[in-house]
C-alpha cells in the first residue's frame, strides 16, 4: 500500500520519479505527488488521482535543473484521498519534507502532543505528524535530520517506509524502514542512489540494490557511500549490497494490453520455472532445497497449518486437497487475519505454511510472528525475492512466477499450487503413503501441465464471446466439488475485484441450502464440471440448475457428453488428474473475468480500492 520512490544523483530527477511512481501504481493510485529540490526552492506538486494525473499538472518549466527528488503513490488509509492528503507533507517550517508508506498508529497521541507545542496540521494524515515530530525532534535537540529521524522513530508505533528530505542539507535523503518495504539502488560508481518501494523504479540503472531490514535506517548522500544504522539505537549497521536477476522486460506489459492479459499468458513459462531444477520426472525426483533441508520435521508433522490471504489463501485450500489426499498430513487453511488474533492452538510438531505473493502482506507476516512466538517452524512460499515474508519464516520456497503487477492475482495462483502439489508429493513419496507408480505418473502430469495451459488459452475467442453475453449481468455464481470448490472462489474473487459484478463461490452441493434460492432465468453460474470424481453429483447440481432456468456456463473435459446437453455453454479443457486440475480449470475463469472487466471499461491492472501489496491490517 502506497509506493515511494526518490532519486539523488546527477541526471534530472523528476522524469525518474515519475517513471518510478507508474511502476509502483500496482501499489496504490489514490493520489500521487512529487518534490524536487531545485537552486534553493523545494517544489512540490500534488494531486488526487493517478500518476497520469500528476503528470497533468506538472508543467514543463519547473523540475527541469533538479537532481534530487522524491515521490509518493497513494492508497489512502488515514484520510480521504485529496490532493491535501497526498504525500510529500511538508512540516511546519516549511524545511522537511517527507513521503511514507505506512501507518502511524499512535498518531493521534502524536498529533494532540505537537498541537499543544504550536504545531498546526493541514490534512488528516498520520504522515503529517510524523514529519512535524521529526522537526519537533530536530529543533529540541539541535540535531541533524538523522538523528531526528531516529530518535522520532522510537516514539512512533506502526509500520513505515519513510523518505525524509531537509532542505538545510539538501544533498542527502534519509530512510527508514519498519514493516513495509524498501531497497536504495545504487550505481555502480556510487554516483546515484534510487529509493524505492520495490526495486523496479531503478532496475534499467542499476542492479545493486540494498534492501533495508526492519527498524534499519540510511543516510545517502550525494557524493560519499551510504551510512546505515539501526533506528533502535543508532548503531551502525554494514550495508548488504545484492545483484538483482530482474529485467527490464519482467516489469512491461510486452505488447499486451494489460498485465493481468500478460500474467495470463506467462502462465506456461511461469509453472515452468517453478518446477525448473526441481521436478526432474524421469529420475523420478523432486527437489525442493526448503523441504531437502528440513525433511525430518515435515516427516514428523502432526499438523499442516497454512495461514495466507485473498488468492494465497485460495491456493492454501487446494494445497489442503493435496496434502491430505497425497501426503495423509492433517491440515487447516487460515485467514491470516483470524488466525493472528484467534489465540491459536499450536502444538509442538506442527508447521505452518505462510503463502504470499508479494510477501508483504501485513496480517500474513503477524501470523508468521505470532507462529513463531508460539514455538512453530514457519515455511514461506513467496514469490518476491527478498521479501519481508522470505527472510521472517524459517525457510521457505520461492514461487518463481516472475513480476506480478496486474492487481489480480493470476500466475501466482497457478504457480502456488505447482510448488504445493511439489511438496505433497515429495512428502507422499517420503512418508511411503502413495505408490511409486502414482507417484511416477503425477510426475509426468505435473510435466505437462504448462502445454495443457497452452492448449486452453487458445481459447480466449470463445471466451470472449461468453463474456460478451454475460457482461451485463449484476451477479455471478461459481460452484466447484472437491479440489475445484476453490477454484470456484477464486473464479468469484476475480470476477468481483476487476468488473465489479457481485459474485459467490460455493461448493455445488451447497447450493440446495440458500443460493439455489438466487437462481433464475437471469443467473449466470459458473459450474465446473470436470469429468472427475465428483462428476455425476456435479451433473445432478447442473439439472438443478436448468430446471430453475439457470444459464449455465460449464468448465467440462474434452469429449463431455452430460453437461454438454444440459449447458447453454461449454469450454473444454485436456483430460487431467484430480489433483492438479485446479491448475488448468483456473484458467477459463481468468479470462471470463478479464474480457468481462474489459468489456465493462473497468481499470483491470488497477482496480478500484484495491492494492497489489497490502501492507496494512
Ligand atoms: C486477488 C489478490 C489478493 C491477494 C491478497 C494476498 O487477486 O490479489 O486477494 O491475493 O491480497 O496477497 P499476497 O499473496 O501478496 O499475500
């Protein structure tokens, strides 16, 4: 939730920051601002709406000599999204500037304290506070700005990835960091700093980056090497540099008109690349180097609990149809933000699985905490490389989807449920409860899950004339049995958060116990019909479905022949296992719900209200 970004260096700063916000949008697009300091005047440009909104008014004539800058992308938390409420904030004196990602618990405290010193508060924003407490810090103690930073921060409760720029000293940016994200990249010659939320602002400059730990802070300055100390105490901390494997390419769209339409299609590539190295099918072999290390502990596990939000926790539930059924290891699927507040039982033998895409998501990472404190081992399945998620659990795997930026979860769904299946199987083949030549035979599917992945979004023709029909209609129901009832709720999530059309997963055979009560000649539902285990009761669902009139779009297997009578339309996917079907039924509900967003003129990469990384609770 919100995305800053900053630059010190020689080019001119703003076209970088602004570039930088686009990229960060995914985060947040309630409102944008920008701050440069240019020859002893700080300029600072704001507004509700988008980054192309900001770009509006910033005219040509300001920013121009300016190399050093900040910038700040917002998904409101304390206070209406307005151009008053949008970051940078300035404080009192007119000589502190600061962007922040975040939530300042004790603001009011904070705020009530400075109004009785004199200081005046012109939004609603926690962030305001805080930089009128750094100057508050900074006049008491006579200080610089990082000493004010850093004692101003031990007073704060909350979250925060801080910019602060004081244009006394105006060759230097401080940061700081406490639960959500922030990494400086750095040129090779040390000549540029970039900050940013993610490290995709500075990736075309750079490759180095350091990512900030929590309670870290840094002093950049142009000119010398970055100083990094620990907020607690202002001990010097020596900074990590890494190289960073992203590209350029990762983070654009690539000649599609979204990136939830590219997600889409990555998705053959992406599963492919989680299972690369570690699925070696004619050896019969899966290697999974966080589970290879810790064997002996999923052996003896008594208990699964897997704790994740949104699509995460959709994937959480197909991975409790595959360890159960695969692996016969109890499990229990979690919101994370129940299960933190919940005074969970944990016993000693269970594992906690934490699923995150971004790994930052704030309730995920306080249940991680919350397991730990509990005594339990803690494993991260994350797709970002670094994030705040993989370096808090004990040991983890990394999805290796690539850069989602589409605000919808796609290829994380798919590419979740690929390294979960990898696991169950690893642990079923260990624990001797599934047969070698199951075991063999899932091996080969799982192999050739991304061509089967392929076959289906060759029909993205006919998907589109399904959606063409339906766009209109105000609610959707998605039934799924078995491993596919997930699916059928994260068929309905997409569908609700890109078109907003109201929309409800159920298990089929719930139906007959409330939502069949929707069901008329104006219904769409979605039923996924896969000839699988559970086919001739969801065959009975789909008759229960006509004779109420229902208008039937059936997920079925090539050669269908009962559903097919019986659905006003059908999309066909390659015959598949139970247990991975998740992985390809998914896909059609993709596409539905992006041609339908499309077609309604709904923002799909940005949603309204939404945010890819949830970094508050
Ligand atoms: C839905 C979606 C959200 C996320 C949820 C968890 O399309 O994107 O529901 O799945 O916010 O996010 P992560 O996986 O980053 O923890």
């Amino acid at each position: 939730m919100c995305g800053i970004t900053g630059y010190i260096g020689y080019r001119i700063a703003s076209p970088i920051i602004i570039k930088g916000l686009e990229r960060l949008e995914y985060r947040g697009y309630d409102s944008a601002g920008i701050m440069v300091y240019n020859q002893g005047k700080l300029e600072i440009s704001k507004t509700k709406g988008k980054v192309a909104d900001l770009k509006k008014i910033l005219s040509d004539k300001i920013h121009k000599e300016a190399n050093i800058g900040i910038g700040h992308t917002r998904w409101a938390t304390h206070g209406e999204p307005n151009d008053v409420n949008a970051h940078p904030h300035t404080s009192n004196s007119g000589d502190l500037v600061i962007i922040h990602n975040g939530i300042i618990e004790n603001f009011n405290s904070l705020r009530k304290e400075l109004s009785k010193r004199g200081f005046k508060f012109e939004s609603d924003t926690d962030t305001e506070v805080l930089i009128n407490l750094i100057e508050d810090v900074k006049n008491n103690n006579n200080c610089k700005l990082g000493k004010a930073v850093q004692i101003a921060l031990n007073q704060v409760v909350g979250a925060y990835a801080i910019a602060v720029f004081d244009r006394n000293n105006p060759e230097e940016i401080v940061v700081a960091k406490l639960g959500s994200p922030l990494a400086i990249g750095i040129s090779k010659d040390n000549t540029e700093f970039f900050i940013a939320s993610d490290a995709s602002p500075f990736i075309e400059y750079t490759n180095n980056a350091i990512y900030l730990e929590d309670q870290e802070m840094a002093v950049i300055s142009l000119g010398t090497d970055i100083k990094m100390y620990k907020v607690a105490d202002d001990s010097q901390v020596e900074p990590y540099i890494q190289e960073l494997k992203l590209n350029l390419d990762q983070i654009e769209k690539g000649g599609y008109d979204h990136f939830m339409l590219k997600e889409i299609y990555e998705q053959p590539r992406a599963v492919t690349d989680t299972y690369r190295g570690r699925l070696l099918a004619n050896k019969g072999i899966i290697r999974v180097a966080g589970i290879d290390d810790n064997i002996e502990k999923f052996l003896k596990a008594k208990r699964i609990i897997i704790s994740a939000c949104g699509t995460s926790w959709h994937a959480g539930l197909v991975a409790e149809y595959l360890f159960e059924d695969l692996a016969r290891i109890p499990v229990e699927v979690e919101y994370s933000s129940e299960f933190r507040y919940r005074n969970p039982i944990i016993n000693e033998g269970d594992i906690v699985i934490a699923i995150s895409q971004s790994g930052e998501t704030a309730d995920t990472l306080a249940a991680i905490k919350l397991a730990k404190e509990k005594g339990a081992f803690v494993f991260g399945v994350c797709n970002v490389v670094g994030s705040t998620i993989a370096r808090e659990t004990h040991a983890g795997a990394y999805t290796h989807a690539g850069p989602e930026i589409g605000v919808a979860s796609t290829k994380a769904f798919t590419t979740q449920i690929t390294i979960l299946a990898l696991i169950a199987l690893k642990l079923g083949k260990a624990k001797g409860v599934i047969s070698q030549e199951k075991y063999q035979s899932y091996l080969y599917e799982l192999e050739s899950i991304p061509e089967k992945i392929e076959q289906l979004l060759k029909q993205d023709k006919k998907i589109k004339e399904i959606a063409k029909i339906y766009k209109d209609s105000p609610n959707f129901l998605y039934l799924g049995r078995g491993y596919n009832f997930p699916v059928a709720l994260e068929g309905a999530l997409k569908l609700k958060e890109i078109s907003y059309i109201h929309a409800e997963g159920y298990p089929a055979a719930e139906m007959k116990h409330g939502p069949i009560a929707l069901i008329d000649e104006n219904m769409p539902i979605v039923a996924i019909a896969p000839n699988l285990k559970h086919y001739e009761k969801v065959v009975s669902n789909i008759h229960e479905i006509k004779s109420r009139k229902g208008k039937i779009i059936a997920i079925v297997t090539e050669g269908d022949v009962d559903v097919k009578v019986l659905a006003d339309h059908v999309i066909e996917i390659p015959h598949i296992s139970e247990a991975f079907s998740p992985l390809i039924t998914t896909i059609p509900l993709q596409l539905l719900s992006y041609h339908i967003a499309v077609m309604r003129n709904c923002n799909v990469d940005q949603p309204r209200n939404l945010a890819k990384s949830v970094t508050v609770e």
